[in-house]
C-alpha cells in the first residue's frame, strides 16, 4: 500500500496545517524515532503511536494552529514536547517521548512529500502467483499494509477486482517474475496449478536472498514437492528447508480469508526478521563513529526532517 494518494489528498484539502514527529524514543514506547503524522484543523493523517501522548500532540498542534491563525493561546513556534509514558498520563509503556510540532511551510510541505516517497520506495515486495480465492484475499489482506504487493497470473480473468494499490502481472512464464523480483522479497505461490506451484517455487528456492518463500497446500502436498524437488528438480535440503507449505500456521480454518489473515501476519513477520537482519548488518558496517545514522529505538534516531536525536 502507497501512503501518496492519501498524503497528497490530505495536504490539498489541508492549506494550513503541522508536522508531528517522534524526534526521540527511549526505552518502551508507541513507535520509533521518526515517526510522524499531520494534523490540521479538522483531521489528521498517519499516526504516533495513539493514546494519550497522540492526544496531546494533537491538542498542541492545533494550538500552533490556531496561534498563527490570530486565534490567541499558545506560542505560534515550533513546540517540543518531552513525555514520561507513566501513570501521570495514563499511558504506562514506560519510555520516554520527545515529540516536535512544527507548522507545515512550503519547503516542509516538499521535504514531507518527499521522505513518503522514500518511505514507498523502501517497502518491500511481496508477489502473489495466483489470483484465485486466497490470492485475492490475501492481496486485501496486504493491501493495508506497507508493502509493495503484486498479483503474478497466467490467465487475465483472474486478475480482475484487485483492491486498489495492488498491481497486477498477467505473463505465461510467471517464473520469470522471480528472477526480476528485488532483493529481500517475500514470494506466495498459490496457483490453479500444481506442476505451476512446483516450477515457480523452484525459481524462488534457487534465490538465497528471499525473506519469505511459502506454497499453499497441505503436508501432503509439501512431500510431493519434496519428492519432485530433490529428485527431478535438483534441489537440495538446505534450500527446501526455506520453504512455508502450509502457510499461515497449524489453524485448521480452510476459508480464504482466514488463511489470508493468518498468510499475511506470517510474511510481515518474516519481512521484519529479514529488514532487521540487513538493519543489524549495516550497524555493523558503521560502528566506526557513525552512530547517529543507526536507527534504533533504545538509543533514538536523527529525524529524517532535520531534528536532532540522540
């Protein structure tokens, strides 16, 4: 799912409104350094975390707001607030909270275009090869979700009716769509075909660099592949041992979007393993002094909109 055609949406009906950004996140909190949201008068987009710390940036955002619109109140410069999560807020996460609260200027209006563009680019890709019941289903499972999802399909009626911000590759040689796929890529092979299933997840399997490679099907379906893969395909145990089938887990629930659901939470939890794992690496490559560019949570992040972390 694409933040941009909601962002913009919001900012074209939003001539006068603030950025909220988490600028700091200590210890046990909502979300991490460098989230934010934009409020205006009337509505809100994205969100900090929710809860009472949500609330109170809100309230001091339009506060801002109303200041620069002679309204009287609060100052009408940036605000920065520094929130305990206790009891005295209700809210017992137990962190701490730096948020900033600036207005949007045009140059901050470009700057937040901008850092959703980068944020869309960066989602990884999940590709769906098939279009049936649980395929279409899962692609509006992962619709809501910060991923790039693509629906693969041989035949042009299956792809009718996806949710919008799904896209959608009708070829007769879905295989090749493996091979083209971006590095760190979740693949869901769940086709009207088995012997289909079975050549695409071969493609998937030669590929080392996959966070999630799942078939549907039962167990019994798993050892026939396996039988295939080692013997004819010439796979081996270690790639085979990469491979989800079934998918979604051990609940005996056959409808579409249970096993969607259950699919979805499974691939977003591999995506995350597999993002941390290239996150812990990186932080490896800069343990040279570059702390300020790591981005976790325990210690705070520079913000991507020019505030200075921790």
């Amino acid at each position: 799912m694409s933040s941009l055609p909601g962002l913009r949406a919001f900012l074209a009906a939003a001539p006068d409104a603030a950025l909220v950004e988490v600028a700091e996140a200590l210890g046990s909190t909502p979300r991490e350094a460098g989230a934010w949201m934009l409020v205006s008068p009337e509505r809100t987009f994205g969100t900090i975390g929710g809860g009472q710390l949500e609330f109170m940036a809100i309230e001091r955002a339009r506060a801002l707001l109303g200041a620069e619109a002679g309204q009287g109140g609060a100052s009408d410069g940036p605000a920065t607030l520094d929130v305990p999560l206790g009891p005295e807020i209700g809210q017992c996460c137990g962190g701490r909270v730096v948020v900033s609260v600036r207005r949007l200027d045009g140059a901050l209006r470009d700057e937040v275009l901008r850092r959703a563009e980068r944020e869309d680019a960066a989602n990884p890709t999940v590709l769906l090869f098939g279009g049936g019941h649980v395929g279409h289903a899962l692609a509006a499972a992962l619709a809501l979700l910060p991923v790039r999802t693509i629906v693969v399909e041989t035949r042009a009626e299956a792809l009718g009716d996806l949710p919008p911000g799904v896209e959608a590759r009708l070829t007769p040689v879905p295989e090749e769509m493996v091979r083209e796929a971006p590095a760190g890529a979740a693949f869901v092979v769940l086709t009207h075909d088995h012997a289909l299933d079975f050549l695409i997840v071969a493609e998937v399997l030669n590929r080392k660099d996959a966070a999630y490679a799942g078939m549907i099907g039962s167990k019994t379906k798993r050892a026939t592949f396996r039988n295939w893969y080692l013997k004819t395909a010439g796979g081996d145990e270690a790639a085979l041992a990469r491979l989800v089938c079934p998918i979604g887990g051990e609940v005996k629930d056959k409808r579409p979007s249970v096993i969607a659901a259950l699919a979805a939470a499974e691939i977003v939890a591999a995506l995350a393993r597999a993002s941390g794992q290239r996150r812990a690496e990186a932080i490896g490559e800069t343990r040279d002094g570059r702390r300020a560019q790591a981005i976790t949570s325990a210690t705070g992040r520079r913000s991507d909109f020019g505030i200075g972390g921790a």
